[in-house]
C-alpha cells in the first residue's frame, strides 16, 4: 500500500458523541482511494461503487489520520482500490497508532465527455 493522504480532523468534523463523523472519514477515504485509481487511469475517474467499508475504531478530533491505497483490480474500464486507514493518538501522550478503517472501492475512467473509457495498458 502506498501512502496517499494524511489529514487532522477538527471540531467542525464531529458527530453527536463527539468522534469525528463517519461520513467525513467516507469523503476522506473515497478521496485517497482516487488517487490510485487517477494514476492507474492515466486521468479522471469517478467512484461507482463503495464495495465494503469498515469502521474498525472511532477517529478523535486531533488524531492524525493517514490513508494508504492499493489497486486491488482492474477491468476493462474500471479499477478497484482497497484503502486502509490509521490513526496516531500521539497528541495526549499515548503515542499510540491503530487501524480505525478499511474499505474497498471501484472507480471508473472517463473520458472528457463523462463517459466510461478503456484503461490504459499497463
């Protein structure tokens, strides 16, 4: 896996129990499997499928977040990304770093009218 994004989540970006919000860790992760996806495609893509998403443990205002991401498959005109996320909790000392979610994407090529395109030779 290669790293792709690295973030720290504010206060703005917490839910009712006051741990950053699922859907603001989804758009981060969907943005870092993307980044794959572009470079594999040679250019633009667009997700159209979230194949399997986990929240393994919450995400805290401070945290450092980081992404990794991988092409996991290829077809004709589509490519599959798993993400992998981290977060260190070193900001009250513990120092600590544990994997909070993993998910699987598909994304497809497009070309500049929107529609579907072959991928590239590798």
């Amino acid at each position: 896996m290669q790293p792709v994004l690295r973030v720290i989540p504010m206060p703005a970006d917490t839910n009712a129990n006051g741990t950053i919000f699922g859907g603001w860790v989804m758009a981060q992760v969907d943005l870092a499997g993307s980044v794959p996806a572009f470079e594999r495609a040679k250019g633009p893509v667009v997700t159209i499928a979230v194949n399997s998403f986990l929240f393994k443990e919450p995400v805290f205002v401070g945290d450092l977040v980081s992404f990794y991401g991988k092409v996991v498959k290829t077809g004709r005109t589509s490519i599959t990304v798993e993400v992998e996320v981290f977060a260190q909790r070193g900001r009250s000392g513990q120092n600590e770093t544990v994997k909070v979610t993993e998910a699987t994407l598909t994304y497809v090529a497009i070309d500049a009218h929107h529609k579907p395109r072959e991928l590239p030779a590798f």
